[in-house]
C-alpha cells in the first residue's frame, strides 16, 4: 500500500478552462489502483452561527464526491475519463463566498420544499390559499427565499461511502404548510454510482418536490459548453411552458419538434430554435414508481458517460441558459459561460400545486415521500 497526497494536473487546452485539480485527500492506492473507500470532512465556512462542513466521499476506484452541510450542495464529482484521469464533472465554487454570492444560479444544490416553479406563488389546498415569495418573474423558484438549498442541514456519516443529511422544515415555513422532516442519503458507489435516497415526512398536508441541482459539464472543463454532449432522453411528451417558464397544462408530444431526444442527439443541434434554450420538465415514458434509465448523456472529448435512473415521472433538463459568464466566484478560475454546463432534475411536474391533471405532489401525515435519482459514470 502506498500512501499517497494525490494532485492532479491535467493537460489543458486554455487559461480559461484549466482542468488541473488538487485534491486535499489523503488516499491509499494500491498498484491495482485500489483505492480505500471512505469520508472525509473538512472545514468550510460558517453561517447564520454554524459550521459550514465539506464531506468528500471516496470510492474503491477513487471517484470522489464532496458534499457541504449548507444546502447539500454538491461541491465537487471527480470521475475518470476514457484515459482514467479524474476529473471534476460539476460546476461550483472553490470557497464558499461563491455559494454566497448574489445569483448563485443553485449549482449543486438540493432544492425543496418544492423544486421548479409553481405560478403566481400561489396555491390552494383543503381549501385555503397558501402565499409564497415570488422570486422569480412573480412565481414562487426552487423553494422561495431561503429553500432547502439555503439552510444547514444535519450531517451523519453512514459507512464508508455515505452521507445522510436530515433537515427540519418548520410549519409555514416560506409560505409552507406543516412541518417537514426531509433526508437524503448521498451515496457514491464502487461502480461510479452517485445516488441520492430522498425522503420525507409531514405533520400537515403539503406540496413536496425535492431534486438536486447539480451543473454537468462531463468534459470537466476542456470543452466550455455542453453544446458538443450527446443526450437522450426517454420521453415522447413534454410539458410545454408560457413565457415565465409555467406550464400551460398541455402535454405535447416530441416527435418532429426539437424537444426530441428520443434517439442520442447533440444538445447543441437544435437549441437556437428553442427560445431562451431548453429548459423544460420532460414527461418520462416510464409508468409508476420502479428505478429506471430515463436519460444517457455523452461527451466524446472525455469519452464520459453519465446514466440517470430516477423513479420520478418528470425531467427537468436545462441547459445552462442563464449563466453569462458574470459571476465573480468560480472553480479552478474557470469563466461559467451560457451553456457552459446542464441541470438534469429528477422531479414531478412544475406547478402540479396547480395542475390537478399532473401526478399528485401533496404529501398527507402518516405517508411518506420517497425518491430515488442515480447519476452513474462510465466511459465508451
Ligand atoms: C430552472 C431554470 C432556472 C434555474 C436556476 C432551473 O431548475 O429550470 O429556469 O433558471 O433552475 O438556476
């Protein structure tokens, strides 16, 4: 066994997208490339009084995965590439003035209590209208004002490669009905499985949608865009949206429109016929609630590819339309640039509050909610 402080330095292709990384880990690697599974933490900032901690989950083949206690955030996701070089797959920011920062577009985050958007920040239930922040175009985004993504959760390490996060969400809380105990399970997988076990339980009736928000770009910065990545998608029908993004109530289908990710596709092959880009909730062909491959994504720079099972029914892919290359904190001096990376958000319906005809989203005392999104890495 050789005990080993690992650094990476990668080749890079510009100033601007330097693919070098230092990792802070102290592994033990074998000539076998064996590597010992197991959590680390470290310190990462503070807020609102308390410790903002790093949790860096490594696995048998030395993927790693870094999770903070503030909003579950997904800080870093190094896997290899066809060559086996590791590299960091996520956007985010190297300190945590970053995820401080005005505008912070979420990246890595997990979003609740209800993930994408519900119309006028508004909804009814039992018959009383329940008001949350409008802060986004009058809609109520990702959980209002202070969602999931912005508060410290409670960490607890489970083994050797998982990390169980629990957060207390209080009765009326940004606008929300009962109080809510949610948890997530991270796990990173000796196959390069990053898997996320939601769960969630309420004293009151509630409208619950929770997803993750990380920011892929598989090339792990050689290429800037996403734009050259190939994805499909399992669905033949999508949600389509009004001007701020709220669904009409319609289900359309995708054929002969360039929401058709049906067949492996280039991202960047139809999105200028797509206003603003694409950034809209896919109705997956899959029925019930069993795990399932829903999406593959591919980037032949890198050889990367990136499998999504979930057991949700929507996907909300969105291509980065929003980032413009503006914001002061970054990783590795990196300029995040429209398009510069991709969410794929495991989740139910935008505004199904509002939508009786979408799967139901309300959680009752006594259930409870439960979800299941695996992001799984491999190379071709
Ligand atoms: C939404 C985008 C939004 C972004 C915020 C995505 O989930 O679909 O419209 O701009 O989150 O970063």
């Amino acid at each position: 066994m050789l005990l080993t402080n690992v650094i990476y330095f990668v080749a890079c292709n510009n100033g601007v997208n330097s693919e070098a990384k230092s990792m802070d880990t102290t592994r033990s690697t074998n000539d076998s490339g064996y590597t010992k599974p197991g959590i680390t933490e470290k310190a990462f900032g503070n807020y609102d009084g308390q410790e903002v901690k790093e949790f860096t989950i490594t696995n048998a083949s030395g993927s790693q995965v870094s999770i903070l206690n503030y909003g579950g955030t997904v800080t870093k996701l190094l896997v290899p590439d066809r060559n086996g070089t590791m590299g960091d797959v996520v956007l985010g920011f190297d300190s945590f003035e970053g995820y401080l920062q005005k505008n912070d577009p979420y990246f890595g985050s997990l979003v609740g209590r209800y993930a994408n958007r519900i119309a006028n920040a508004k909804f009814t239930l039992d018959g009383k209208t329940y008001t949350l922040a409008g802060n986004n175009n009058g809609n109520s985004l990702h959980g209002g004002n202070k969602g999931f993504d912005k508060v410290i959760w409670t960490a607890e390490k489970l083994g050797d490669n998982s990390l169980k996060l629990t957060y207390q969400s209080k009765d009326g809380e940004e606008g929300y009905p009962g109080n809510l105990t949610a948890q997530v399970v991270y796990t990173l997988d000796s196959d390069n499985s990053f898997k996320l076990d939601y769960t969630a339980t309420t004293d009151k009736a509630t409208p619950v949608n929770l997803t993750s928000h990380c920011y892929f770009n598989l090339s792990a910065g050689r290429d800037s865009t996403i734009l050259n990545h190939q994805l499909q998608i399992d669905a033949d029908r999508y949600t389509p949206v009004d001007e701020k993004l709220i669904p009409t109530g319609k289900i359309a289908n995708v054929r002969g429109t360039p929401m058709d990710f049906t067949s492996p596709k280039l991202i960047g092959r139809d999105i200028s016929s797509v206003k603003g880009g694409f950034d809209h909730n896919w109705v997956l062909n899959k029925q019930g609630n069993a795990l399932e491959k829903v999406v593959s994504l591919y980037d032949s720079t890198s050889g990367r590819l990136m499998e999504v099972f979930t057991t949700e029914p929507g996907m909300q892919f969105y291509s980065g339309n929003f980032l413009d290359g503006s914001l002061q904190y970054t990783k590795n001096g990196q300029k995040y640039i429209k398009h510069g990376a991709l969410c794929l958000e495991a989740q139910h319906f935008p505004d199904s509050p509002n939508e009786p005809s979408f799967p139901n989203v309300i959680l009752k005392p006594g259930e409870t909610y439960r979800h299941t999104t695996v992001y799984k890495f491999s190379t071709k």
